[in-house]
C-alpha cells in the first residue's frame, strides 16, 4: 500500500531512491515519483510518471538525470485518485516549497481542501496527500516542524510521511500513524523507509517510528519527538538477515522462489520449537495457569492469513477442545465481538501491518482479550503492540501472494494447538509424539511434493484455458480449497470459488456443467469416503476433476477422477501444510501460461495499510 523511502546524505539521492523503491514496489506499482532538493537550483526537483518504477527510472537515467543529495520518493497503489502523472507522489504545494509523500488515508481530507480552497489554494491533484503538502505550506512561516506540527492536530486518518522542504534542504521529516515507517542510521546519512528493505543496501542499524512520532532526519543523525513535541531517545536495532534473501537469486519470479524456499522456512520455524519431545516457545509469557483460564480463542486476519485461521480453527478445536472462532478482521471491529479477559485472541499477519488486522487487535485489546500474534516481520506494528509473538521466520517474502508466509503460519497455528493440548491434558500421548515427530519430517515432505512440480506444470498446461475452477473440500480441505482458489484467482485472474463439498448441492452445483473444472481435495483421510461422493457428485454432472490425495487414498481416487495429484501421508492435522503446495504451484503454473505478471498481479499490493 504505497512505499516510501527518503535519504539525507553525501552521495546523489536519486540512484539511492529509486534502488530503494524498487524493493518496494510490491507495496504498489500505480506509478513512482521522486522529489529531490537541487543545489545547483535552489528549488525542488520533481519528477513523476505513471506505471512501473521502470518508466520513471528510465525517464531519469537510473538517477543520474537528477543532482542533490537530499530526497524523497514514493511507489503509488492508488486510493484517492486514479493513477496519472499528476496523482502520483511527491506531491507538491502551490507555492513549490513542500514535497510529500504518503502512505495512508486522510480520511478528511475534503474537509480540509474546502477549508484551504476558501483560503484561496489550488489544488491540481486528486489525491488526499495533496492536502497534507498545501496545509504545511499554509501553516509554515519559517518553521518547518511547527507547521507540521499543526498540521497534525488537523488531520485525521491514517499516515507515514515523508516531508521535504525548500527553505531547509539539510533535513527530511517523518512522521508515522498507523502506517509502517522505520529509521535508517547510516554514517553520515540518514534514511526513512516503508520496509528495511529498502535501505539494507546503505544500512543495518534501525529504529522503528510509534505512532504519533516525528523525526528530523539530517546527515548528522535523526531526531525523534513524541506527539507532544518532546525530544525522545530511540532504540536503534540491527537488522541480521542479509539483503539477498530479499533478491530472485536466479529465479524467474520471487514467488516461485519463495515456494521452493518452504521447506527451509519451516526447518527455521519448526526446529528450534521442539526441544527434548516438546513443543517449546522462547521467552514465552502465557502461563499454564493463564491458558487453563481460556474460555475462548478468537482467530483474527484477512485473506490467506485467514485461512490460516480457518486451518486453526479445526486443529485447534480438536486438540484443545477450546471453542475457536475465526473471523476476518475487517468485520471483526464491526460486529460487536463477545472479547473479554478469558478470550486469547489470535492474530496472524505475514506484514505486521495490514491496517484491518491491526484495528481488530486494537479492538479486542479495548475489550479485555489478551493478544498473541503470529508474525513474518519482526518489529512490525502488529507484532510491537501485541501481548504475545510468535516469529514465523519465513524470511522476507516479496511476492504479493504469500507462500512461505502461510506454511510458517500454519505450522506455527499447529505448535501452539499441540502446546496448548499438553497443558491441558486434551491430547493423547500417542497422538501428540505422531503429531510433533511428523512436523519434524514435514520439510522433507514437502520437499517431495516440490519434486513432482513438473506433474503439477503438466496439470496447468492441461487447464490453464478454464475461465472458471470451483474448489471443493470438506473440513481442513474445505480451509485448503479456501486458499487454493485464493491463489489462482489472484494471480491468474481465472474466477474460482472455494465450497465445502456438502454445500454444494445447495445451490451451487447448478453452475456444474460440462467440462467446468473442479479440484476435488480429499486429503483427509477421515472424510475420504464423503469426498469421493463429492467428486462421483460433479462428475456426473460433467465436471473435470482435477483430484488431490494422499498416496494411500492415490489408487482409489484414480478410479473416479480425471486427474490426480497426490501428497505423501503425514498426521492428519498437518495435512493442508503439504497439501497446500501443489495449489500453490498450480496457481503459479497456470498464471505463467496466461502471460500474467506473477509477483505484482493488477490492483493488489503486499501490505494493505488501508482500510
Ligand atoms: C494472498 C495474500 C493476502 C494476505 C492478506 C493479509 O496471497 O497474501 O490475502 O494474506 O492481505 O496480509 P498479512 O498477512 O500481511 O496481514
């Protein structure tokens, strides 16, 4: 949701910018834009251009069309405005002096253009971001902070901000509220970025911006102030992963990379949580006495992270014999949810900063619940304000669909089910050594099932030409088939829909007809019987049935289905943690035969910080 980078230092700003935007383009590639101060001009250099950063990197050299050492720059998924030239950022005020970028929403923005228009302001933008550079402008009487102090009193919604200014060109401002915004400390340059990726080339040292802090960035060092304006210490943290985990390292898209990084992911996320036959959480704060209290557990996220909690939902339930409710966390502020101090809520979030998820913790905090997250970026928002996280460990993940974020997700969801189990004596021993000797082997397995991705290229090739798939499943298949259509819609633009089997014959199975395609799950053994019906059900209806099994279920599904794919068998509860690899691949297959542009499909970006 938009990208933001800033640089204050010796060297020429806009080679830096734009190598930092292009790592965070996947936050959104409407359009790009740069503001950088020219020395030799006195004035602020703007350039803009609509599409891929590639366009306005080509239109300025790689940077070298732009002289200054001091900038802002910003990647566009588009809200308020269409993508053009003219609604990309930096926006600019009327006078010239201030340059903006944002990542946010103003949510009253039209108040405050109706207030600055009667003033006499033009605007020539579309944009809400527009407003926040005009109302500096309006405030500012040579004091930069102050103005946008005030400026901050007025506006309403949600922002990171990057403020450049003619009169004082030694210095940037950034500001963060319920936006993402971290600090980069280098030697005699100073940086602001959406994600440490974006700087990780120049510096590891960081400082992650609270909301309602401000800071003066310069070449000597940055200034961090509370929302109060008063001076504050921050602490500076060092990044330790290295920047070409966050790099194709060969491979045609960062999305096929990141699922053949899957295994390893879980060797980093499993591993060291199962110590001696045990599940083990580092530092971990909830007490036996405290879990023996749940009454209920809340499963809180959006989109695949949802389905996470979908997959919790069941495994949970069943080892725990807690009632588990899900819900998406953007109904969730809305549906005046039963939280009170015996609730345990979940909250899963590959970014950290998905603004709905983030809203839901914030609400179910206000109402007594106590907050444990599963988290991909450490520092994060979600996983700072949290009671309780758990690290996936994934690894950055770059494709706007998540893979190796999910599985980690999942397997993390399973570690706590089992954890939990323990402490409350609802697991049975044999039953909990099965479970955490198969989590063991889960990465081989799954290193088996990325083996045969050629038998999965073939399926693709077979029906990448459907323009319509339906998903069917029942139970954990029924969460799988949830986030394999996810995949494939997302990515291929094919319209797919995700049922529980039974449903079917409710309504849907009138859009069953000849030649539609079905992927048919029965990957859980103990409602195979029920899927075959499912899969004879269509079939007879004419559907082609694309099939996924385990191999022990791999003969008789063979008999029924057009195709199959198959998984090894694990324990029951880890069987969408395999499963899900060959939709994932499927999806990916399907999407490069269409001709789509896999890692940032049209109108989505990685971290969605509106609402
Ligand atoms: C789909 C996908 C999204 C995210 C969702 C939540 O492939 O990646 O559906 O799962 O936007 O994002 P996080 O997990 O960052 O909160």
């Amino acid at each position: 949701m938009c990208g933001i980078v800033g640089y204050v230092g010796s060297e020429q700003a806009a080679p830096v910018l734009l190598e930092g935007l292009s790592r965070l383009e996947y936050r959104g590639y409407d359009s790009a834009g740069v503001a950088v101060y020219s020395q030799r001009e006195g004035t602020l250099s703007v350039h803009k251009a609509k599409g891929r950063l590639q366009v306005l990197s080509d239109l300025l050299q790689g940077g070298a069309a732009v002289e200054g050492t001091v900038g802002i720059g910003h990647t566009r998924w588009a809200t308020h405005g269409a993508p053009s030239d003219v609604n990309s950022h930096p926006q600019v005020s009327q006078g010239g002096k201030i340059a903006v970028v944002h990542n946010g929403i103003i949510e009253n923005y039209a108040e405050l253009k109706a207030f600055l228009v009667d003033k006499g302001v033009t605007f020539v933008s579309e944009t809400d971001t527009e407003v926040v550079a005009q109302l500096i402008e309006y405030f500012y009487d040579g004091d930069l902070l102050a103005a946008v102090g005030r400026v901050l009193h007025r506006i309403k919604g949600a922002y990171a901000l990057g403020i450049l200014c003619a009169d004082t060109p030694d210095q940037l401002i950034a500001v963060r509220k319920d936006s993402p915004l971290i600090l980069g400390y280098g030697k005699g340059c100073s940086f602001m970025a959406s994600d440490v990726t974006a700087i990780l080339k120049h510096t590891r040292e960081v400082g992650y911006m609270e909301d309602g802090e401000i800071a003066v960035l310069t070449r000597e060092g940055i200034q961090c102030y509370n929302h109060l304006m008063q001076p504050i210490q921050k602490e500076i943290s060092h990044v330790d992963w290295e920047i070409d985990a966050a790099e194709k390292g060969g491979y045609e898209h960062f999305m096929f990379k990141e699922i053949m990084e899957q295994p390893e992911a879980l060797r980093r996320c499993v591993f060291p949580r199962i110590r001696e036959g045990e599940v083990w959480f580092e530092d971990f704060g909830l007490s036996e006495e405290y879990i023996r209290s749940i009454q209920k557990i809340y499963i809180v996220a959006c989109g695949s992270s949802y389905h996470v909690g979908m997959v919790g939902k069941y495994n949970l339930e069943r080892l725990t014999r807690i009632p588990v409710e899900v819900a998406l966390a953007s109904e969730f502020r809305y549906m005046d949810p039963i939280v009170n101090d015996r609730t345990l809520v979940v909250v899963i979030s590959q970014s950290g900063e998905t603004l709905d998820t983030m809203a839901a913790l914030r609400e179910a905090r206000k109402l007594g619940g106590r907050i444990l997250s599963i988290v991909n970026v450490v520092g994060s928002s979600i996983a700072r304000e949290s009671d309780e996280v758990l690290y996936t460990w994934a690894g950055p993940e770059i494709a706007v669909a998540t893979t190796k974020a999910y599985s980690t997700q999942m397997a993390l969801i399973d570690l706590l089910g089992l954890y939990f189990a323990r402490i409350l004596g609802t697991v049975e021993e044999q039953e909990y050594r099965s479970a955490l000797d198969e989590m063991l082997l889960l990465p081989a397995k799954m290193e088996e099932v990325l083996a045969d991705k050629d038998d999965i290229q073939y399926f693709a090739s077979q029906y990448f030409n459907h323009d319509s798939v339906f998903f069917i499943g029942r139970n954990l298949d029924y969460a799988l088939g949830l986030e394999g259509s996810l995949k494939l819609k997302e990515i291929s633009y094919i319209h797919s829909e995700a049922y529980a089997s039974g449903e079917l014959k409710h309504g849907t199975i009138s859009l069953i007809e000849d030649g539609t395609l079905v992927v048919a799950l029965g990957t859980y053994g103990r409602l195979f019987e029920k899927a075959m019906s499912n899969v004879v059900e269509v079939k007879s209806r004419g559907a082609d049935v694309l099939a996924l099994t385990t191999k022990s279920h791999e003969k008789e599904m063979r008999e029924t289905a057009n195709a199959v794919i198959t998984i090894p068998d694990t324990h029951d509860l880890l069987l969408p943690s395999l499963g899900v690899v060959p939709l994932q691949l499927f999806a990916y297959y399907v999407a490069l035969m269409r001709g789509c542009d896999i890692d940032k499909p049209r109108n989505l970006a990685k971290s969605v910080t509106v609402e």
